[in-house]
C-alpha cells in the first residue's frame, strides 16, 4: 500500500476512536488535537503523513526536527496558513532553546521558571510580537521516571509564569505512567484535569488545553477531557532503534 493511503487509514482510525471517546464523554470530537509523533520517522513518511492529513506534528527531539526540516521544509513550499505546526513534546535543555523557538511552533515541555524565563526572552527576539506558545510540563502522579514540575513547585512559580510577556501559556501536559492496561492511566488524567481546573480558578491566565494520551492510553485520556493527544505508535507503527 502507497505510504499516503496507510497513513491516512491510520488517520481514520484515530480520528474515529477520538470521536467514540468523545461521544461517551459528551464532548466535541473538534475540540480535539491529533500531534502526530515523528521520533525515528523518516522524511520521506513524514511527508506523507502531511499528504495523508496530519496538520500538527511532534518531535521530541530538537536535534531530530533539526536534522529533517530541510527535506520536509525545502520541497514542499507551503501555501499561506498552510503549513504544518509542529510542537516539541520531549524535554528541553535550556542551550536548546533558541533553536527550539527557531523550529517549533509549540513547546509543551516547559517545566522550569529558569526555562519559560529563557523562552520569552528568545522568542522577543526571534518573534517580537508573536507570544510563543507553551505548556507546562506536570509530573502530576510523581512517577519518578518523568521530567515535569512537580505540583507544589507549579505553584510556587506560576503567577511568575503567566507573567512573561514573550509567551502565552495554553494549557498544562503530562506524560502518563507506563502501565499494563491502559485503564489504569485514568488516573494521572484525571489529576491532571483537576489539577488545570484548580489553578484556573486561581489565576486565569492559564489557558485550558490538555495534552495528555499516547497510543495505548488516547481513547482513555479523551474520555478524561484531553484537548491534545500526542500519537506515534498508533499511526506510524513500531519504532525502530535507528532514526530513519
Ligand atoms: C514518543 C512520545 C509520544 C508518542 O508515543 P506513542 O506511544 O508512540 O504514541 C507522546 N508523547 C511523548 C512525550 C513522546 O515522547
């Protein structure tokens, strides 16, 4: 099968468990974003996951958006508004961050007052005028293989946050833990959706979009009021050890 036509079968699919999530949540499918995960993706599937449909794409890597933005920039010469968001949903060291500003649309990994501080900054510079949006990081179940602010610390630092002028904070991100059975991510959802609706009762500005729900666990966290899902597995197939 050509790589567009099975992309956008995979496409289908996701689109329509979203939808069956939402239906049994009492929500709007629409308010739902698919980030279309490409860590280890070749260029070449890349492109075609764009022909296929996908709109919002994620790398977890600035290092591997930076080594495939020119065969996916060069070729395609994207109509006005047209071209695909990308968002980096991986952690981010803070010598990175200019070239994050630089390749990515969305940061949805912040998770230090040091960093979000560095990212306004940067991106006055690189997009006066345009706030960059983020979200912030939340290791909301305390696993400690996650990066992220733990909830007490999110706290502490999110009026300084919400503060910075170079950017504009859309919403809060988790990492669910690495479970047996999907259903028993339920609960770092849940937590995270708590969580959002607290601090938003405290202080407005913090916008309220949720990403949150992987390839195993999207139906669940849809359910659970996610607004982002970040997706690789589920559309691409499993990854091989070797980028492209
Ligand atoms: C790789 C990755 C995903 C996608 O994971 P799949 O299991 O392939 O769907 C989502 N979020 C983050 C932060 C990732 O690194």
């Amino acid at each position: 099968m050509m790589v567009v036509d099975e992309l956008a079968r995979a496409r289908r699919t996701v689109l329509e468990t979203i939808a069956g999530s939402a239906a049994r949540a009492g929500r709007d499918p629409g308010d739902i974003e698919v980030v279309a995960v490409t860590k280890t993706v070749s260029a070449d599937r890349i492109r075609g996951a764009i022909a296929a449909g996908f709109t919002i794409l994620g790398e977890n890597r600035v290092q591997e958006r930076a080594s495939k933005v020119a065969e996916i920039d060069a070729i395609a010469s994207w109509p006005a508004g047209q071209a695909p968001t990308w968002h980096l949903v991986g952690p981010l060291q803070s010598n990175k961050a200019r070239r994050a500003v630089e390749l990515f649309d969305v940061i949805e990994t912040v998770d230090s007052l040091e960093l979000a501080g560095r990212l306004s900054r940067i991106a006055g510079e690189v997009r006066p005028g345009r706030a960059l949006p983020v979200l912030l990081q939340v290791n909301v179940d305390d696993d400690a293989a996650k990066s992220g602010y733990d909830v007490a610390a999110l706290e502490r630092d999110l009026a300084a946050i919400l503060e910075l002028p170079g950017l504009r904070v859309d919403g809060l991100m988790t990492v669910g833990r690495l479970v047996d059975a999907p259903e028993r991510a339920r609960p770092t959802f849940v937590a995270l959706r708590a969580l959002s609706e607290r601090l938003r009762a405290l202080d407005g500005r913090l916008g309220p979009a949720l990403s949150m729900g992987m390839s195993e666990d999207y139906p669940i966290a849809v359910e659970e009021g996610a607004t982002i899902v970040r997706i690789g597995r589920a559309i691409f197939g499993e990854r091989h050890m070797a980028p492209r």
